[in-house]
C-alpha cells in the first residue's frame, strides 16, 4: 500500500509540474512583442580635408541600444537595419566617431562641428525607413524623403 501511495504522490507530481511548464510557456508565448524593421540611412555633407573619420550609428529605442551600424568612412553614405518592437517609441540614433582606436560620441563636447544625435517620436506599426542627413557646414541634422 505503501509503494502505492508513493507511486500515486510522483505521478500528480510529475502531472502538476508538467501543467505549470506547460502554463509558463504558453505566458512566453503570449509576451513575445512583435517586431518591426527600422532602416536609417544616413549621410554626411561639409566633410573637411583631413577629417573623414571611421564612424557608425547607434540606434536606441526608448533609451536602450537596439543596434548599431557597421563602421565606414564619415565621406560613405551608409544603411542600417535594426529590428525594434511595434508601437510608440522614442527613437535615438547617435554617431559615433572612431578617434585614434577609441569610439566616442560626435558631439560639440568632444570637439566635433554638430551634436550628431537624431531624436523622435514614432508609432511604428509595419517596417519603416528613415533618412537623415548629418550636415556638418550648416549645424543641421534633417529628416528627408
């Protein structure tokens, strides 16, 4: 009778770790955010001779690193992907600078020409593509089509 009671307590152990595992994954399910692709291209004007530096973008979404660019020239066009979540967001996307070995941030604090730092509010409910434009003779950042 023993033996029973044993074997009966281990089987509505194992079924009720077996309900909750089962419970915990279907909530994961349910969590999972959707996702969207945001791309940024960007370029730089005004570049002066001598100072075409390596840099890349860095994307932040509601104020945490979502991605970042492969490094290029400061004088090459370039294009991002970046996947984020659907909804309303804050979007950063910050230039960095890569300065003998070191990256830092391409702000007028760092002795750059322009705080090159993009802010915006988007709803994004399906993928999306951002231009920017970093002019650094102007002082201007500006979104274009």
């Amino acid at each position: 009778m023993k033996n029973k009671v044993t074997t009966l307590s281990f089987v509505l152990l194992v079924l009720i770790i077996s309900a909750c595992s089962s419970s915990e994954e279907s909530t994961k399910e349910e969590v999972k955010e959707e996702k969207i692709n945001l791309v940024v291209d960007y370029s730089f004007a005004g570049i002066e001779n001598g100072y075409d530096h390596q840099v890349k973008i860095e994307v932040f979404s509601n104020d945490i690193k979502v991605g970042e660019s492969n490094p290029h020239l400061q004088s090459e066009s370039a294009s991002t992907t970046i996947e984020i979540s659907k909804g309303n967001q804050k979007i950063k996307f910050l230039v960095s600078v890569n300065f003998n070995g070191n990256w830092e941030e391409h702000l007028k604090a760092n002795d750059y020409a322009i705080d090159a730092v993009y802010e915006t509010e988007l709803d994004v409910q399906s993928d999306q593509k951002i231009k920017l434009l970093f002019d650094l003779d102007k002082g201007t950042i500006r979104e274009y089509n």
